[in-house]
C-alpha cells in the first residue's frame, strides 16, 4: 500500500478489508455549494475522484466542466480533469465534447490524453475506433501512443489491425509497444 | 562535472501566496494559522546533473536494500546511521540514541518475505476476506525505560494521534519508515531531545502479525484477524527477514532540540518522453536557467522556507532512455504495489545521495486525475534507491499559465510552474513526515494540535478547502497539507509544528 491508498484507509493498523465505495453523497443544495464541489474534485491531490463523486456534483454540472475544459487560459491539468469528469457523466453533450476534444492537434497534452481516455470510456467500440483511429496519425508522438492504448483496451477487435499498421511505419514501433502487447493480449 | 548557476535568494516578499484577482477572498476572517517564513540566507544552486545512470532492469521488480547517505555512527560521529544488519520479524534489538539527540528515524527493508497474505477478518456473524500486500512496518518501539512508543499490534489506530507518542499511518510493502517525534505529545515531551539510552525495536511485518494471530496465544488486539498459511515455498509469516537501519539526528547546540532552521537538498528528476517528441519545456540541461523551472524553484522555496526550511543545491537530472520510454507519456498510479510504475520510478533516486528526489512526469494515472504522490509517510530519508525514496509529481502544468514577474508573488490559479511547485511542496511535507490536516471523509486528522481540523459536519460531501477555510473548527483548508487543492484557497500556510516536524527528518543539514 502506498501513501495514496493510505490516506483512504487512514484508520488501519494491521491489516482489514478494503473500506466499501462510501455512498454517494447528496446533491449541492446550491449553486456556490455546486462550484465548492467541483473544485474539491479538480483539486484532488492524490488519486482520482470517485466515479459517484462525480456523479453527485447534480444538475449543470457538465455544463460547468465543460467550460473549464473549454477555458484556453485554465492550466492544463485541470482541464484534463474536468474532460475526466464529463466523461463519468457521460450524456450526448460529454460524448461530443470528448470527441471533439480528442480530434484537435495543438491541445497541450494532458487534455487531449484525456479527452481521449474520456472518449474511451464513454463510447461504443465502433464509435470509438472512429473517432480515435485518425489519432493513431496524429502530430505528436505522445498523442499516437494514447490513442493507440486506448484503442487496444477498448476497442481491439476494431483498431488492432490499424494499430499494426501505423506500428509497421518506421520509428513507430517503440511507442506504440503496449498498445501492441495489448491487441497480443486479446488475440486481435 | 556540471554547470552551477547560483541562484538569486528567494524574496521574503514572496511568503505571501496571491490572493486571486477577481475572487472574493473566500476565508476572512477567519485566519489561519501559519509560521512565520525563515530568511535563508543564501540563494539555493542549480544544477545539472545530466542523465541518471541507472541501468535497465528489463522486466525484473527492483526491491534492492541500500544504504543511507549519513556517516555511520562511530567513535568519531556520535550521529548518524546505525545499521542493525538482517533481522527476523519478532526479534527485539537494541540501539543506542545518545545525548543530544534531535529525533530518531528506523528504517525497514525486506530481504526475504511473504509479498502477500489471504486475510480475514471476522466481525460479529460476519468473516470479510481479501488479499493484502505484505506492508514492512516496525512491530513495536520502546523508549530506554521501557515505555511503548508505538505498536502496530492492534486492529485500528486513532482519528486523531496528537496524544499519542507516535503517529503511524503509512503502511507500504518493501520498505517501512517510522519517525519519532511527529505528534503534539512527543513534540512536547522531546522538546529537550530524545531520551538517551538503550531503546529497541521489535522488527514486523504484516506476516508476523498474521504468525501472531495464527500462534497458540494471539494478541487480544488482535481478535477476529487471521490469515491463510503462505503458499509452498513462500517465507513462513514468522520468518521474515528485514534489514534495519536507525538514523539518529543531532539537537541543536541550544535551546530547542530540533533546529530552528534547516537546508535541504533536492534533486528533480525529469521525465519526459523521448525526443523528437518531448513534452516537458526542460531538459537537465536547460533547467538551472530556464524561466519554468526557475519560476517553479523560485515558488518551491517560499513554500517550505514557512517549515524553516532553506534550498541548498536543486539537481536537476534527466531519466534514462529506457525510463523515458517506459514512463515517459505517463505515469499509472493505478497499482499501488511494489513491482508497480510509481515505485519502480522511485528506484531511480540515486542512491548515496542526501536528496529528496522529485520526480517530474507528464501525467499521472487516467485522466491526468493525480497532482501528485510520495513512497511512504515519512519516506526513507537519506536512503535513496528504494521503492518509497522519493515522490512523482505531475508536471502538465509545468511552464503552462501565465506567471507573475520574477520576484512575484505565487500564483497557483494561473501560473502552472507555481502550481507544480505547491504539489511538489505537499509531496515534500509528506517525505519529511507531515500527514494531511484532515481526510476527504473529515473523520481523520493529523497528530498535530496546532494545526485546524475539518469535521464532517463542515460539508454535505467530502470536505473541500473552501469548506474548510471559515473557522478554527472548519479549517485547514489554506494549508499546504490539506488534502485537496483550490487555486482560490490554498495558500500553502504551515504551521510551528509542521515545522518542526518537517525539520526531524534525517534529510534536513
């Protein structure tokens, strides 16, 4: 156990069960309440939000999330953050975003690395592989190498093959390693 | 041999993080409470270390024993680092603390035993069971007149420690780290130094805890805890052997033991991914003179100088190619274990250093979703090399925002190197020995009295720095530990005692 898992389980001497997902708290019962919450959640140091805290932050708030990740002058890791969020919303709007977000060269690139792992949990294998295979081209090294493992852990039997193919394509091979030993790994 | 570039001295003017333009202040005025920042009284330098030389391990989990980089105790060095040698998990061994001692730090690292146990708990009608990762941790201490300083053997520790002689909360496999003082009550008792003599150590694990539980007579603490035999041709549970080292660190000449002020050096290591495709705006090379990392060094020493704290030599190094390969595009924090990314990174602090290793990564875990991690609370001062020496930092922020002048106050909401600065400011209270205030869940706060705590009662949902910067009993929230960052509400505050704390470690010349 490190100091991340520690600090949930803070109480434990010897050994115990891991503690239960605490239930989801209520909804903010105002707007400044609301806003207090989002930034706990993008604020978090050590370890992301739980799915149901998320999911607690009520009505508008991927509204809210949406304008942050939108926000060029936000720092980028917070913006990474709220694309996270929306995606454990989910919602047409979220699906959009992400998309949208995931399709844009020039992003810095921690919020297109979650726009892309966002879109991965948010989309259906077909609809991913189309939206993330023209990544697998993109600019930046780093941004070919996300979307490649994304595309592996979700959407093999689609992408395995357009993986290979960009990997074939001389100096693509080593950041395209685990991606690859994923599609090895489900036989696609 | 590498370039160094002295550094100008971090302004006093800086002490004061911005108050963001445009925000209600949301805390006043309610103040909370801070220790005054020290005026250093040289600039820290900066350097370039180059590429660390560790060698590839290919696929093998790196679990080596090292080292401190303190001077061993001898007739000549009354303090320092006392090597106990291997040591069987129950075996109670002896060392010496002589007079003038400011704290005692004892060290744990595996040699031989069980990685992980089948555990369960039974409470009332019901049995829970799970399979835990063997943690190293000090089984009991005892002071020279036989008081018991700390034990481990028991099911379940305090919400709140400040009463107790020794906080520990930190359980971690591989390499265990246990400090003392570190609580309110010690603070007060060692103010003077640590009592000399003859104290000892039960060295433990979580296997001996299971051999306890499972052995004719257990422990009442340990009712309702057993554990599943090890698998063939695992170490038996009351077989588990560990090397065990104790730092000792010298009082100060006069007045309080533990000096009022202190130097420490640091050594941030940069992983990036590999060119033509880097993501970070330094290398090793460019860092001790480029305005991100000047910018982030700059906010990184008013940030500890408040612990008493000065910067001496700021290292800057850069991962080996395999490292950057391998970690370069990020950093999973996903598994906790020994043999996972974040503790085999840590393996890369070189060892023989009296550094506290930072390491700088694009990302942290899925969705960018962590700011930062550390080995162990406190980590294994002056023993670099090991799975908990050191903390990862993200560094997506690095150079990004928009930054004051240089001299500026800092700027947490638009400057990203400022940002980068405050995690690795937080990561670094955690290696030096500093718990969080208060818990997400506001029912566990650190042992320290001096410090505001957030009750549940202050929030709906997990306690949020703006919930907890309204009054002494809903506070902390501007703290440098807190466990959660708000650009709008931290301020990097910390008070007398995490001072104090901080500057126990073996880490602090």
């Amino acid at each position: 156990m490190t100091a991340l898992s520690l600090l949930v389980c803070a109480a434990l001497a010897a050994p115990r069960p891991p503690a239960p997902e605490p239930a989801e708290p209520p909804p903010p019962a105002t707007a400044a309440e609301q806003a207090e919450r989002i930034q706990a959640a993008l604020g978090r140091i050590h370890g992301s939000p739980a799915p149901a805290t998320w999911r607690s932050l009520g009505p508008g708030a991927d509204e809210a999330l949406l304008k942050v990740a939108a926000d060029g002058a936000a720092l980028p890791r917070r913006r990474a953050l709220a694309l996270t969020g929306l995606s454990h919303l989910g919602g047409a709007r979220a699906e959009a975003a992400l998309t949208s977000f995931a399709a844009q060269e020039g992003l810095p690139f921690a919020v297109r690395a979650a726009a892309l792992e966002g879109a991965g949990r948010l989309l259906a294998p077909a609809a991913l592989h189309r939206a993330l295979s023209p990544v697998l081209a993109a600019r930046r090294p780093a941004d070919r190498t996300v979307a490649a493992e994304v595309l592996a852990e979700r959407a093999p039997a689609e992408s395995c093959g357009a993986i290979r193919a960009r990997a074939a394509l001389r100096g693509e091979r080593p950041g395209l390693a685990r991606a690859l030993s994923r599609c090895g790994a489900s036989g696609r | 041999m590498h370039e160094a570039v002295p550094r100008r001295l971090a302004l006093p003017i800086l002490a004061t993080l911005a108050a963001c333009p445009g925000a209600d202040p949301p805390f006043p005025p309610y103040e909370e409470p801070r220790a005054p920042a020290v005026r250093c009284p040289s600039a820290p330098v900066l350097v370039n270390g180059g590429t660390n030389p560790a060698p590839d391990p290919g696929a093998t989990c790196v679990q080596a024993v090292r080292d401190s980089a303190l001077p061993a105790v001898s007739a000549s060095a009354t303090h320092g680092w006392i090597d106990l040698g291997e040591r069987t998990v129950g075996e109670v061994v002896p060392f010496p603390v002589p007079p003038g001692t400011a704290s005692i730090t004892v060290i744990e690292q595996v040699v031989d035993a069980a990685a992980r146990m089948t555990i369960h708990f039974a409470s009332g009608s019901t049995t829970q069971t799970f399979i835990e990762e063997n943690a190293a941790v000090v089984a009991e201490l005892r002071d020279p007149a036989g008081f018991l300083v700390f034990t481990d053997i028991r099911l379940g520790g305090p919400s709140d420690g400040s009463a107790t002689p020794l906080f520990f909360e930190s359980y971690a496999a591989v390499t265990g780290t246990l400090s003392y003082p570190n609580t309110s009550a010690a603070l007060e008792v060692a103010a003077s130094g640590v009592a000399a003599g003859d104290w000892t150590v039960r060295v433990g694990d979580y296997g001996y805890e299971c051999a306890l539980a499972g052995s004719p007579d257990p422990p009442a603490a340990l009712a309702g805890f057993s554990c599943d035999p090890p698998g063939a041709g695992v170490t038996p549970f009351a077989q588990g052997r560990y090397r065990v080292f104790v730092l000792t660190r010298p009082a100060a000449p006069t007045g309080s033991a533990i000096p009022a002020t202190g130097t420490l050096d640091v050594a941030f290591h940069l992983v990036d991914a590999l060119a033509p495709g880097q993501l970070m705006p330094v290398d090793a090379a460019s860092a001790p003179t480029h305005a991100a990392t000047l910018r982030m060094v700059d906010a990184y020493a008013v940030l500890l100088s408040q612990a008493g704290l000065c910067l001496g030599t700021v290292t800057f190094l850069d991962a080996p190619d395999w490292a950057r390969s391998r970690f370069g595009t990020g950093v999973s924090d996903a598994d906790g274990s020994a043999c996972g990314e974040f503790s085999q990174l840590l393996t890369l602090s070189v060892p023989g250093q009296r550094t506290l290793d930072l390491f700088l990564v694009p990302r942290i875990g899925s969705g960018s979703a962590t700011l930062g991690i550390d080995g162990t609370i406190p980590g294994p001062a002056t023993v670099n090399g090991t799975v908990a020496s050191g903390a990862m930092v993200s560094a997506a922020n690095l150079g990004a925002g928009t930054c004051p002048a240089a001299g500026g106050p800092v700027d947490v909401l638009r400057c990203g190197s400022d940002e980068v600065a405050y995690i690795a400011a937080h990561e670094s209270g955690h290696y030096l020995g500093l718990y969080h205030l208060t818990e997400h869940d506001g029912r566990h706060w650190d042992p320290l009295t001096g410090t505001p705590s957030c009750r549940t009662s202050c929030s709906s949902a997990e306690v949020s720095p703006a919930a907890c910067a309204r009054s002494t009993t809903c506070g902390g929230g501007p703290n440098l530990m807190f466990w959660s960052f708000d650009p709008l509400v931290s301020r990097g505050y910390l008070t007398a005692e995490q001072g104090q704390v901080a500057r126990t470690s073996p880490l602090v010349r």
